[in-house]
C-alpha cells in the first residue's frame, strides 16, 4: 500500500505534466485538500473554474460543482473523481417543479441555489450561492422571489430582506438539516466560552444561536479573524479539522460528531489520481440545457 505522501507526490507530478488546474470544496478531506491548487467555497470555486487558462480541470467536489464549472467553460475538460459524488439537496428539485412554482406566480424571478442540476438552472433567472443569496435577493428588482431548492437558506435571506415576498421550496441538505437546537444548545453547554459560527443551510432554530452566519469561506474568515479563543462550527466537520491544523493556538469544535457530508468522503486520494491518470469522469452536458443554463450562472458571477 501506497503512503498519503507517495499518492500526494504523483497527483502533483502527474498535474505538472499535463498542466491540469484541481480545484477542491472545504468539505473533501484534508489529504485532497492538501494537494489543490485552490481551496475554495461553491462561489469561489464556479469563478476559478471560467477564469482558468488550464483546459483541464479536477473538481474535487460534489457534481454540481463539476458541472456549473462545465457550464461556465464549455471549452474546458472537467473531470470529476467520484461519479456517484452528488448532492442530495440538488436532486430534491425538479424541473417540473419549477414550471409549477412560476405557472403559480407568474411575476416572481427564480432565484436558483448553486446546489441544483444543470436543467433546474435553466429554468432560473439567476443563481445564487450561500455567499451571495443576500445580495442578490436585494438586488433582483422582482418583488416576490421563488427562492430553490434550499428552504433553510431561502429563509434566512427571506429574514433579511423584509421587503420582497419570498415563495419557498422544501428541499434541504440532510447533513445541515440533521443538526437541531438540542445539539447546538449542548455543544454550547460543553463550550460556554466558544463562539458559534454557522452555514445558513441549518434551521433556523440552529442558526439563531449563531455569532456569525457565511459561507464555508465566510466561516473559515470569521474563526481566522476573531478574537474568541473557541468555535463551534456549524457545518460540515472538515473545516473545524481545517481550522484545527492552521490554528493550533484556539480550539474549534464541530457541533455534533455527526457533521458529515458522505458525498464529499467520496473524494479520496486514490480517485483523484484515476481521474488524473485516466482522464474520468468527464462531465458532459446536454448543449442546449448547459446554453439556457450559461445565463443564469453567469449573471450570479457577475454580482
Ligand atoms: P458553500 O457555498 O458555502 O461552499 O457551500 C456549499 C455546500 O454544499 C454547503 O453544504
Ligand atoms: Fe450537498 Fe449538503 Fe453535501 Fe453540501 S453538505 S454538498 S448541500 S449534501
């Protein structure tokens, strides 16, 4: 059996030789992690992926993310290392529904979560991730928004922006939606000094105990730059084990042991060097979807 350095150092000689560009989310293992060109929130990551030179690109995260990177740069060969590496939220949400949704408000703009297929996003006006809900819900000039497929995240941008009527969907990502008040009402007992730091994908009834509420990215910002010794993170468990490494001198913990996405875990080491070596899974898309698709994520780029 290969050590993690021997996979590490032929992931980064492979790389070289073939000028790829990895790009991995904040949940796949820190071994993976470690060997990324960039470490990067959903937004983060949809924008690197257009703007690279390299034409062919690892994205070592869920297939949403392989495929808004596809959609972005229909030139580029995107390869994702997990197949079965989806988002469950993203499957929550179907076409259908969204016909349905703007059938019944015909005046309303479809404000998409990233976390979506690529035929969902055709159907949205713009799209949206944690980081920029906010301020894209203010800035839609619609008055009544359907905001899909996450209701958690959908209404914590309907708290903060009281002024427009938000029509909700029910989907959810059951590694947030598992979290509940008695967990982090214990965590924070365990704690008393810690602050909490929380992705806007939780319940309410978890986000209203927060310090502060971001994007994995927003998160990882607030904990570097606070001046508390402790936190609580609340979202999924990689980043508090990031944030450990970085940061030795504060202690952070995960809110429950629980915190876990399975789909990320499938990022391994091993995969990323198959998908390098043998050039799959390559992401394809149906042209006319990833066309009607284009427009809504890049106008959420764009903001
Ligand atoms: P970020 O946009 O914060 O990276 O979140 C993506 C995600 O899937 C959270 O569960
Ligand atoms: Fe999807 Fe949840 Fe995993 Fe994020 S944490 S990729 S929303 S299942």
């Amino acid at each position: 059996m290969e050590n993690i350095k021997e996979i590490q150092n032929k992931i980064l000689k492979l790389k070289k030789e073939k000028n790829a560009l990895i790009l991995a989310h904040y949940y796949v293992p820190l071994d993976v992690q470690d060997i990324a060109d960039h470490v990067c929130d959903s937004f983060e990551m949809a924008k690197r992926a257009k703007e690279a030179k390299e034409k062919l690109i690892i994205i070592c995260g869920v297939r949403f993310m392989g495929e808004s990177a596809k959609i972005l740069s229909p030139d580029k060969k995107i390869l994702i290392p997990a197949p079965d590496a989806g988002c469950p939220m993203a499957d929550m949400v179907t076409v259908d529904d969204v016909r349905r949704l703007k059938a019944e408000h015909p005046k309303a703009a479809v404000v998409c979560y990233v976390n979506s297929s690529a035929a969902v996003k055709a159907e949205s006006d713009i799209c949206c991730t944690s980081s920029s809900a906010l301020r894209i819900a203010k800035a839609i000039e619609a008055d009544e928004i359907i905001f899909i497929p996450d209701v958690h995240l959908a209404e914590y941008t309907a708290s903060k922006v009281p002024d427009k009527k938000f029509i909700f969907h029910t989907g959810f990502c059951p590694t947030h939606h598992r979290i509940t008040e008695a967990d982090i009402l214990a965590a924070k007992k365990a704690h008393p000094d810690a602050q909490f730091a929380v992705h806007p994908e939780c319940r309410s009834e978890v986000l209203k105990h927060a310090d502060f509420i971001g994007s994995t990215a927003e998160i990882i910002k607030f904990a570097r730059e606070t001046k508390a010794k402790e936190v609580i993170i609340g979202t999924e468990m990689e980043i508090a084990a990031r944030l450990q490494r970085e940061l030795p001198e504060k202690k952070f913990f995960s809110v429950t042991s629980a915190f876990v996405c399975p789909n990320m875990k499938k990022i391994t080491l091993a995969s990323v060097l198959n998908s390098l070596k043998n050039e799959e899974y390559e992401i394809n898309l149906d042209e006319k979807e990833a066309n009607a698709a284009r427009q809504s994520l890049e106008r959420m780029v764009a903001r």
